[in-house]
C-alpha cells in the first residue's frame, strides 16, 4: 500500500520540480557579460605599475550596477 501511494507522490514532485529547475527565457533585471573573468600578468618586478581593462557588458533588461570589485 506504501508503495502505491509513493508513486504518484515522486510524479507530484518531478512535475513541480521541474519548472522550478528550468531556466526562465524571458527573465529581466541585469545581466553581466564579461569574456574574460581573470587576467594572469606573469612576473612582474617589484615597484612596476602594471594595467589591464576588463569588458563588462550588460546584455539585461535593466542597468548594472557594480557595487564592489576584489582584486586579486
């Protein structure tokens, strides 16, 4: 009897999961686009001012803002 009841409780689960799991197509709000997320200057001597540009992109539907950048 278990059993027979168990079944269609998982079949409940999967179908609600599933949506739930699924990425949105139509999704707003920002989206960040960056092709290159981390940049490697090799060796650099001591007391050389070193300089690299990140490309950010926002490909979302509402601005970006960028609230805080670590470096490494």
């Amino acid at each position: 009897m278990k059993r027979f009841l168990m079944l269609p409780v998982m079949f409940f689960l999967v179908l609600v999961a599933l949506p739930l799991s699924a990425p949105a197509g139509n999704a707003t709000g920002p989206k960040m686009v960056m092709p290159e997320r981390s940049y490697d200057f090799k060796d650099v001597g001591e007391g050389v001012v070193i300089e690299h540009t990140f490309q950010v992109t926002n490909r979302g539907t509402e601005v970006l803002q960028i609230k805080n950048v670590n470096p490494g």
